[in-house]
C-alpha cells in the first residue's frame, strides 16, 4: 500500500512539474519576427560583411593572372584597417581573428598563406602542381592546391564553422555567455543575457522576419536555405531563436535553456546535411576533376565545423574518421589529396555523417 502511495505521488510530482513547463512556454509572448526592443548585433553583421569581402578577394585568384597579397588577407582577417583595403567600413575593435576558436587562428593564416602561393602558379593544376583547373565542359574553373584542395572553400566555409557557429553555439549560447546579468537594461542593447543571445542571433545572417522573408541571407543564411525542403530547417531555427529570447526577457530560464538545445540541435542538422549534400555531388561528378575536387573542399569545410557545437552528435574521433575518408587519407588540411579519394571512401563518409545526424533514410537525396 506505502509502495502504490509512493508511486501515486511520483505520478502526481511529475504531473505538476510536466504541466508547469508547458505553462511557462505557452504563456510565453513570441512575436513572429526578431523585433525585439534594444536588440544590436551590429558586430555580427560586420564580421559577415568582413568574410564577404575576404570571400570575393580570393575567388577572383580562379582567373588566370591574378595573384593574391597573402599579407593583405592576413590583415583582412585580422582587421589591420591600412593593410586590409577594405571596401566597407568596419569598427577598429571588430575582427574574424580575434572571434574564431582560439587553437585554429593560426590554421586560418596558413590557409591565407597557401592561397596566395598558389595562386602565383603560371601553369594549369594538376596532382603535384598547385594552379587552376578547368570542369570537362570549360564552364568552371577554380585554383586548387598541389593536391587538389581548395583553399577558398575551406577559408570561407571553415570560417564559418570556427568562427560564426563556434561563436553562436558554444560561446553566445554557452554558459558564460548566459550566467550574467539579465536585470539591468542597457538602452539599446538590452540585458547583458539579451545581448548575448542577439549576438548569436546575428552569426545566423538572416533577415529578422525569416524565413517569411528568407532574402538577403548570408552564410549560414544561405546554406539553411538550400537546406530547408529536406529538414524544414529554416522555421525551427528561427522559432528557436525567438522563443529563447523572449524567453530570457520573461525571466523564463527553462524555456531558455530548452530554446539553446533546439538551436544547436538544428543547426548541426544544416552543417551535416550540407557536407553531405556536397560528398553526394562529388559523386555525381567522380570523372570530372574540377567540380569533385570543387565539392568535396566544401564537405571537408562543412564536416570540419561540426567539432565546435557543445552538444554535437560526433565525437571528435568520428568527425576526423569522415575527414579522413572525404580527404583522402587525412583530416590535416595540408596533408589531405583529393587526387586519391576513391568513391567508395566517400560513400563510407556519407553514412557516418547520416548515422550521426538521424538522415540515414534521407542522405540520398540531400
């Protein structure tokens, strides 16, 4: 009889508790777009506007001729205006350096150094032979390293990962970001935990009535968009965000911490998929060099950026395990050779990436 008792209160404990969540999120107001008061990500958006402008600099190093100053991307990367060239006009205080994971600064300036060497190759690329390569049709043409490795993609894609999702997910979002003051309003900016979560907000680089107005979209903007008719990504990741920060301004902290699992969770899909999505057009294209060697840097890049999520579905062994298998033999960026990738290396890759991320019924069609 004590037993039955016991296990009717449990009953009745959990009930409480149960309904008493679903009451915080319900009475939650969410409005249908990020118009919140005193929000600012203007940092964020400088930094996307930085990465756009590196992107541009170094894809025109895909025409014959032109050469790259490694010392300007250097200070492009870490905002030394005079050296940089800038196009826009970026806060002095405001760079990609300083904000991406700390150990892998200096793999980025690598990367900016291999791109400018390569692209003063005066001869075609080739395996052992840095310079550009042209798809079978001549309708593409990109500068790949000595052994088939793109370094723009893994410049820009990879910044993306260690830098703008390592920044929203596991630094914004994270605890020290969120244990900090959510009481004293700053005109403008809002709490300091609201800051923090609009910070996130803006590494996302969409429009603050996505996805009803899924353009102009930057970045991960972009990808969550391919993304969507396969994961119906774009709504969940903007419901998250907008349910987390009303709920921080509620004071509603459990809604909060729910809203944090749901963006990681969401985000990580859109990662994976991606990489995916680029092993299996590397597969498509197996015979034609160019638009392989094209895809698989943007799967490495992709892949790569799933280490920096706190709450990731790999172990950093089974992320390096499909880096391997995608680059041919290592997941060092500089060791890697696309020249020996066999396709049923890639296939391998494929189902590790889908395992992890529940997408084994769904990675054919990404």
């Amino acid at each position: 009889m004590k037993c039955v008792r016991f296990f009717s209160l449990l009953a009745a404990i959990f009930i409480f508790v149960f309904s008493s969540c679903n009451k915080d999120e319900d009475s939650l107001v969410i409005p249908g777009a990020y118009n919140f008061e005193n929000v600012n990500y203007d940092g964020q958006l400088q930094r996307l506007a930085m990465l756009l402008e590196i992107k541009n600099y170094i894809t025109t190093a895909n025409t014959p001729g032109v050469v790259l100053d490694a010392e300007r991307l250097k200070a492009m990367y870490a905002n030394e205006t005079a050296r940089a060239g800038w196009q826009g006009a970026y806060d002095a205080s405001k760079q990609l350096k300083g904000k991406t994971f700390e150990f892998h600064q200096g793999l980025f300036e690598q990367l900016l150094e291999g791109i400018a060497q390569a692209s003063t190759s005066a001869v075609p690329g080739g395996p052992g032979q840095a310079g550009i390569v042209a798809s079978n049709d001549g309708g593409k043409q990109y500068l790949f390293n000595e052994n088939g490795v793109e370094y723009a993609q893994l410049i820009e894609k990879g910044l993306m990962g260690a830098c703008f999702y390592y920044q929203a997910t596991a630094v914004y979002l994270g605890d020290e970001k969120m244990n900090v003051d959510n009481e004293t309003v700053e005109p403008g900016e809002g709490t300091a935990m609201e800051h923090h979560w609009d910070e996130a907000f803006g590494y996302y680089g969409v429009p603050v009535s996505f996805p009803s107005t899924p353009e102009p979209a930057f970045f991960w903007g972009v990808y969550s968009n391919r993304r969507d008719p396969q994961l119906s990504c774009n709504q969940k990741m903007m419901d998250a965000f907008l349910k987390g920060r009303a709920a921080i301004s509620a004071k509603k902290l459990e809604v909060r911490d729910e809203a944090i699992a749901e963006v990681r969770a969401n985000w990580e899909l859109i990662s994976g998929a991606t990489a995916i999505s680029y092993i299996n057009a590397a597969l498509e294209e197996f015979d034609d060099f160019a638009l392989r060697a094209h895809a698989l840097s943007e799967a490495i890049a992709f892949t790569y950026a799933l280490q920096f999520n706190p709450e990731r579905s790999f172990s950093i062994e089974e992320a390096n395990q499909a880096l391997r298998l995608i680059g041919g033999g290592s997941e060092d960026f500089f060791e890697m050779n696309l020249y020996q990738v066999e396709p049923a290396q890639l296939e391998q890759a494929r189902e590790i990436l889908a395992k992890g991320l529940g997408l084994e019924d769904r990675m054919m069609d990404l």
